[in-house]
C-alpha cells in the first residue's frame, strides 16, 4: 500500500467511500493542530473569563442584594426592637393603668359599699323615725281620745268626744300616712253618728219636758176638796128645773147643799189624802225640781239619770195627783211618750275608733 500525496488531503472525499473524522484529523499537521489548541484554549479562556465575569457580576449583584437585604433586615429589626420597646413601654404603662384602674375600683366598690350601707342605715332610721312618729301620733290620738270619751260618760256631752276625734282627723290628715288611713275613715264615721245620734231625739224630748213642766200647776191633788164654781177640782151643783114645784126646789138646794158637805170615796193611799194643803205647793215645785233635772241630765247626755228621774216624777204623778182628771191623764200620757224618748237613745260609742286604734298600734 504505498503513502499518500499532499495533494490528496485536500481533495473531497467521495461519496461512495466517506472519511472517519479521527483520521482526517490525524492526517493533519503539527501546526494546525498547535493553532487549533491555541484557539481552543483561548476559547476556553475566554469562556472562563466570561464566565467567571458573569460569576462575579452575579456574585456582586448577589452581594449588593444581600447587603440590601442586610440593611433593610437591620432596619426592620431596629424598627421592630423600636417597636417591642415602644410595646414594653405601652403595655407597662397598660399594666400601670390597669392597676391604677383596679386600685380605684377597689376603692369605688369599697366607697359604694359604704354609701349602700350609710343609705341602709338612713332608710332604717328613717322608718324607725317614720314608725316612731306613727306609734307617737297613734298613742297622742289614743290617749286624747280615751279621755274624751271619759269627759262624755262624765258629763253626758259628745262635745269634747267630737272635738278629740276631730283634732286626731286634722293630725293625720297633715301627717300624711297611708297607713294611717283606716283609722281617719273610723274617726269620721264615729264623728258623723255621734252628730246624728246627739240632734236625733234631744229637740223633741226637751220640748214635751218643758210642756210637762208649764202643766204641773194645773195637775189636781188627791186631798183637794170640791168647791163651788169654777177651778182646778171644782164641784157643780145638779140644775133645778123651772117647772119644779117650790118645795121640789127647795128639796133639791138642801141636797146640793149636803153634798157639797159630804164627799164619800175610796182611799188607795191615804199618804196622799194626809198630805197637808200647804205642802201642795212644794210638791209642784218638786216635781218641776226633777222635770229640770231631767231636762239637764238629757242636755249633758246622762241618760240614765234622766230616766231615773222621770221614773220618780211617774211615781209622784201616780201617787199624788188624781188620775181621773184629764190634765193628770194628758200629764202621763206625756211623760209615757218622754220615757219612751230617752230609752231609745243610748250612751255614745266610738267602736270603730277605739278598733282603728288597736290595729294601728299593733302595726298592721
């Protein structure tokens, strides 16, 4: 196989039979193959220095980034180490307030307390005072009005019980107690009887004791004796005929003259046939004492000295003065109808009152 020309490295391979690129390679010479490395190596220096620039413009960009970063992780770790102080000082001023706040509120409920006690006590007080003043004003009115009604049993007149109940009416009314109500309605219905009870009969009864009394003179005693003429027991003589006979006439004088001497009767009680003319006298003014009597006994209110003695003046009036004479008649009839009078009335009761009393005092 003999050696190939110069001539023949340069010429095109066929297509029939291509070239292996090693060999074609190798078919080269010293000096191209020294440039070609040349130029590789400076290729591959300049690829290094490129990249290596690139790497450190990356590296310095990467630096300047991360010195950024640096700085503005410094700022914010100044600004959050600003603001965790700024917090710490916050939150122990919060804490300062806080416990100003409790301690003022401790002392607020503290002073709270002792104003809802302070007001406790002044309620307390004040309705014992309240009550107390209720108990006073219940046993003032009690009192005055036990003692007015004493002065009224004593004397008979609803005047001072009326008084008492309208001065114990005046002192509630000003007191102003609901409680006190009850016994104010008690203490004007009490009031209002009595006015009805003292006016209801006293005007008519005292008007027949004083008829009574002008016709006790006229009254004819049991020892008065017939007379002639005209008087209180007068004795008339029986009228002659005209057509009489003279001695018919003088018949019937001599026997009017006879019985004007003799009086037969029957005595039931010769106590008041022995009772002397003069002492007639002062037994009308006796009975005119006890009419009187029972006249001021009915104004005072005492009805049962005023039925004791008009039971005596019936008494007297029965045994000493003729019951067969129409003014002795009319006279009882009279008096019948005034002790009826002063039964129907009766002793002033203030029951209601004395019971508000009870009850208020008792504090319900």
């Amino acid at each position: 196989m003999s050696a190939a020309s110069p001539s023949d490295d340069f010429s095109p391979p066929s297509a029939a039979a291509p070239v292996p690129a090693t060999l074609a390679s190798a078919q080269q010479s010293p000096e191209s193959q020294a440039a070609a490395a040349t130029m590789l190596s400076r290729i591959g220096f300049g690829l290094l220095a490129i990249v290596a620039l690139a790497a450190l413009v990356m590296a310095i960009s990467l630096w300047q980034k991360v010195g950024g970063m640096q700085e503005q992780l410094a700022r914010q770790s100044a600004d959050a180490l600003a603001q965790s102080l700024e917090a710490r000082t916050l939150a122990r001023q919060a804490m300062d307030t806080v416990r100003d706040t409790a301690a003022r509120a401790a002392l607020t409920e503290t002073r709270v307390a002792e104003v809802a006690l302070q007001r406790a006590q002044l309620e307390e007080l004040m309705q014992s005072l309240s009550r107390s003043r209720d108990e006073n004003l219940v046993v003032d009115i009690e009192s005055a009005v036990r003692l007015a009604l004493q002065q009224t049993q004593v004397t008979g007149s609803v005047e001072p019980l009326l008084a008492a109940l309208k001065s114990g009416d005046l002192r509630i009314a000003r007191a102003a107690q609901p409680r006190l109500a009850p016994l104010q309605r008690a203490m004007q219905r009490d009031a209002d009887r009595l006015r009805s009870s003292a006016s209801a009969d006293s005007g008519e009864a005292l008007q027949k004791l004083d008829e009574l009394m002008r016709s006790v003179d006229d009254l004819p005693p049991l020892n008065a004796v017939a007379t002639r003429g005209s008087g209180l027991n007068a004795w008339q003589p029986e009228p002659i005929p005209a057509d009489a006979a003279w001695w018919e006439r003088v018949l019937l004088t001599v026997r009017a003259e006879a019985r004007s001497l003799v009086r037969v009767g029957r005595i039931e009680r010769p106590e008041a046939v022995l009772l002397a003319p003069d002492q007639t006298y002062f037994l009308r003014e006796n009975l005119k004492l006890k009419l009187l009597n029972a006249r001021l006994s009915l104004l005072s209110r005492q009805v049962e000295a005023a039925r004791s003695e008009l039971a005596t003046v019936a008494a007297s009036l029965n045994r000493y003065f003729d019951p067969a004479s129409r003014r002795t008649q009319a006279a009882a009839t009279l008096l019948q109808q005034l002790q009826a009078l002063v039964k129907t009335s009766e002793a002033p009761r203030i029951d209601d009152t004395l019971s508000a009393l009870a009850t208020a005092a008792a504090g319900r």
